[in-house]
C-alpha cells in the first residue's frame, strides 16, 4: 500500500521551485525534505507557499540514504518505508502518475506554460557538503558580491559603462549611487533574488541595484524591480525562450495598484511612449539585468530576426481612473507578458460597443499572421473613449472579452491551396460562423484575450498587441505583487 511521497530539494535549485507549486496540490501526501538549513528553508516555504509538512536534512542524513543523483527528487513509499518508484528533476507525466499512485487527480496540466520536463541540479551530498544555513532569504545560497574597480583618471566612467548596457549612455554605478539605491530595500544586498536565463545569472539585490543605477531609476523603484525580476525569472514566463527566440516578443510591464501614483507611473496619454521616468527606467532597468545577468545580447544568444523597440523600455500603467471595469489585477502588482509592438486600432465612426468591438476583432485576427489560429494570446489596450462606448452599452469587461473571442475568426478561403503542413494544422482548427461566413476561430478560449485600459481620455484609439508562442513551448502572463 502507498504511503507517502518523499520530496528532496534545494533551495537555489530553480526545478525544485518549479516542481513546488505541483507537488503542493498532494499537500500531506507529500513529505519535503530540504538539502540547505533552517532558514534559507523557512524562505523557500514562504515564497513557494509550501503547505506539505519540511523537514531539514539535519547532517544530509537522509539524502545520503536514498542517494539521489539530482533534485528534485521524488520516492514514493509503501506503508514500511520501502521504496516503490523514484524519479529525478522535473517530469509533468511523472508527477501525473505519482499523484495517481496517492489517489488523487492529476496534478501537472500539460498546457499551463511551463515546460514538460525540466532538469535539475546535483544533490548536496554528492558534492561533499553540509546543511547550510546562510542568511539569505530567497534563494538559497548568496553568491559573491559584485566586482568592484576603481577606473583611471584618462577613462570617461560613461564611455566605459557602454559595455554593460544597450548602445544607449547609462549612469555609471558608483558604490555611492549603488548604496543609496540599497538603502531603499530592507533586503541585504547579497541576497539571490533570481537566476536569469539563458546564462542564470546570479540576480542579487545589489546587482539589480546596480542596473537599476545604470538605468536611471530612482531608488524608491527597488520596492517594484525586485518583484518584476521574480516574474521574469518565473518559468511559466520562460524569459531563457523569450530571450533566445528570433519573433519580436519583448517582455511587456504592466503596473496595476498604489504604486502606480506613488512612484510616477504614466497610464494616460503617451502611455507607450517617453512620457514617465518611471515607466522608461523601470523598463530599461529590466532589459539591462537580462542582458548584463541574463547575457542575451543581440546577435549572439538573442537572435530575434527584426527585433522590438520595446527591448530599450517596454512599460505602461493601467488607468484605473478611467477603466469603468475591474483592473488587470488588485492592489500594487507587476505583470509580464511576451509582447509584439503595439498594432494601432483607430475606430473614430463606431457609435456602439459592439461595433467598436467588432472592429477590433478585425486587427485580433491578424496577430501572428492572419492564418495562424488556436495557439496565441493577445493584448487588448483599450483607450478610455473606447472603453467608455462599450460600458455605455453596458458590456462588462467579461462580456467584452467573450465577443471578441466569439467574432475573431479568419475566412477558411484563406486556406485554399494550402500546403501539407498547413492542412494538418488546419485540421485541429475549429470552425465557426461570424457574421454568415465560415471561419476558423482565431483563439482556443477567451482566456487568451487579456484587456487593460490605458491612454489619454480623448482620442478613440487601442491597440492590439500579438504574443510569442503559448503554452508548454512559450510563455505566459505573470503577475507578482508589489
């Protein structure tokens, strides 16, 4: 008979943060043992929200008896101890059938963005070491602190900082401008936020200092860069895909909440443009760290064929005021999503909702290309004149997502003399009828049609904004409180 499912894991180990959230719908049935001491544990089991019962491996007596290779690693015991199955890393049929094993549903959905499988890192006791217990809250074990250098008088310090930016000038980080930065943060400097893809660079609070000094931020702007490093490190984001892939995608900011007047962020008119040092510095601060940490440069591991002007700064505020629905989120948060530039919807003759809606429709369908169907997400930005016309007809915000989900479609003439490749895709298309004419449904639910209201007051224009792949090969919209 099955008892339990032991859990090992490390606390920078980023497959054990993946694996967590899983594993944490088998609540008891699990038993987390952790490889690092009591209080790099007590974080991971805040941050990761861990509702199992966590042991620490006091002496790593307990993984030197099961000696796994790698973490996470999973052991599945019958009513005596003995070991039944075991696996290593990250597997989503995997976790499926232990969960089985235990006599609950499935666990792992193989369409929620994150990848089916995923390696991990080596267990601690393999690599002759001892419980640690360092004084590092979030991921672990801290690395070493940044490089420190002192430059000649003949060097001009912003000439030289070019290297560690985008072709744009950058603020040189002095210990100075970086320790006043720190001092906006009750986090030590040398605490591991995140591991940036695709090199896993080690993301400390004074390295994103440190970027955020280059990026011209205030310091105040740590309280909401800390969290948004956490959301692009998130593997349901997948910021290594995003970072190495030749589409357009760029990571899209979108700040709900307080925070949003408390530090200056623009939400009404030029909402995409220059408009704010918040929005520009916190975007920039964000492409700096995934180039200086992260390491994708262009024209070496970031390949993106024509690229995005959204890889400078790519930033905007909701506008709450005049949204006459609910907010993207509640509360101060951050949200990430992988983002083409915006396509412009100007819509100045429609006089109801639903027509101005329907017009929309028209520039939804075209995202990705127009005979791409079933499996992309979009942004809608809505301009407040736009939004106010469909309210007037009183459409909620859900409603207005269902009609553009119900009237987004593409002709199935346009698939006339298709290719084998492309019959076989259209055979998973589903067919529907909008306004009397045979179509396929652009998306697979309405779900993945996001709405925000941003942008000046006068003016009827929004925008649509097109993603990178979805699902298990791409990237989902993530969002971290602030």
């Amino acid at each position: 008979m099955v008892e339990k499912l032991l859990f090992f894991f490390e606390t920078d180990c980023p497959t054990c943060r993946l694996a967590a959230p899983y594993l944490n719908r088998l609540g008891a049935k699990v038993t987390a043992i952790s490889q690092d001491g009591e209080e790099a544990t007590a974080e991971f089991v805040r941050q990761t929200g861990l509702r199992m019962r966590v042991e620490v491996d006091d002496g790593l007596r307990l993984s030197r008896r099961f000696d796994p290779e790698f973490v996470p690693a999973l052991y599945l015991l019958d009513g005596q101890g003995q070991v039944l199955e075991s696996h290593v890393g990250f597997d989503k049929e995997v976790l499926n059938r232990l969960a089985a094993a235990l006599g609950s549903g499935p666990i792992a959905d193989p369409y929620d963005g994150a990848p089916s499988r995923k390696p991990g890192c080596g267990s601690r006791h393999r690599e002759g070491g001892q419980v640690r217990d360092v004084p590092v809250t979030s991921a672990g074990v801290s690395p070493a602190p940044a490089t420190r250098m002192a430059l000649d008088d003949s060097l001009d310090p912003i000439d030289y900082c070019r290297q560690f930016g985008d072709p744009l000038p950058v603020v040189p980080p002095t210990v100075e401008r970086v320790e006043r930065m720190l001092r906006a943060t009750p986090l030590p400097a040398q605490e591991l936020v995140a591991r940036v893809p695709p090199n896993y660079g080690a993301a400390t609070v004074e390295k994103i200092a440190a970027n955020a000094v280059m990026a011209g931020c205030a310091p105040e702007m740590m309280r909401v860069l800390i969290p948004l490093v956490r959301a692009a490190c998130d593997e349901r984001f997948n910021i290594h895909g995003i970072q190495a892939t030749t589409h357009f995608a760029a990571p899209l900011i979108i700040v709900n909440g307080p925070v949003r007047k408390e530090l200056g962020f623009a939400c009404g008119s030029n909402v995409f443009s220059n408009v704010a040092r918040a929005n520009s510095t916190l975007g920039r601060a964000l492409q700096l760290i995934l180039t200086n940490l992260g390491g994708a440069r262009p024209g070496e591991i970031d390949m993106s064929a024509l690229g995005n002007p959204g890889k400078f700064s790519y930033c905007i505020a909701e506008n709450e005021e005049q949204s006459p629905w609910p907010p993207l989120h509640d509360g101060s948060a951050v949200t990430l999503f992988a983002a083409e530039p915006p396509h412009g919807v100007s819509e100045h003759t429609a006089r109801s909702g639903r027509e101005v809606l329907k017009t929309i429709c028209y520039s939804l369908a075209t995202v990705w290309n127009y005979r791409s169907c079933a499996g992309r997400e979009a942004l809608v930005v809505i301009g407040p004149e736009h939004a106010r016309t469909i309210a007037r007809d009183g459409i909620t915000k859900d409603e207005a997502r269902q009609l553009l989900f119900d009237n987004t479609g593409v002709p199935l003439r346009v698939f006339e003399n298709t290719d084998a490749e492309g019959t076989q895709l259209v055979k998973m298309y589903q067919e529907i009828t909008i306004d009397g004419q045979r179509c396929y449904r652009k998306f697979q639910s309405p779900e993945a049609i996001h709405i925000v209201v941003a942008g000046g007051t006068a003016g009827k224009f929004s925008a649509v904004i097109g993603s990178w792949a979805t699902g298990t090969r791409g990237s989902l919209m993530v969002t971290y409180p602030v």
